[in-house]
C-alpha cells in the first residue's frame, strides 16, 4: 500500500514537472525569463521533495522505533509464560 502511495506521488510530481516545463518552453517570452522561471520552478520542487523526505524519513523512524517496542513487549511476554510453564 505505501508503494502504491510513492507511485502516485511519482506520477503526479512527473506529470506537474512536465506540464509546468512544456508550459513554460511554450509561453512567449524572453529566454532569459523562461530559464529563470525554470530555475525557480525546479527549486521550488526541490525544496517541496526535501519536505516530503524529511516527512516520510520521520514517520518511518517512528514507525520502525514502535515496531521494535511491539516486538519487544512479545518477546518478554514469551519469555514470561516460557518461564510460568516450566515452573
């Protein structure tokens, strides 16, 4: 399911890349205004992809940091009632 998400993020920053740089080649201006329209158009994707990195970098270190606390809480309860059957 988070690879469906990543997919679709994938497919829709290409396709908003696309659009916005066909756009802009097509758009009748000056080239020097049309270059640095990409420029700040590319940085102000960079910048968004660094959020959502930032993001999905923290939500999966919580997630693996619970998963962990989950997986201990099991192995302690079985070495709980592993010692409650032996005695």
């Amino acid at each position: 399911m988070r690879n469906d998400a990543y997919k679709i993020l994938t497919g829709f920053l290409v396709g908003a890349l696309g659009g916005i740089v066909a756009g802009l080649l097509i758009a009748p201006e000056k080239g020097s205004d049309t270059r640095k329209k990409i420029t700040d158009t590319a940085n102000k994707i960079k910048h968004e992809l660094e959020d959502f990195a930032e993001e999905t970098l923290e939500h999966t270190k919580k997630t693996i940091s619970q998963t962990v606390d989950d997986l201990l809480k099991v192995v302690k309860e079985e070495e709980k009632n592993k010692k409650e059957v032996k005695a």
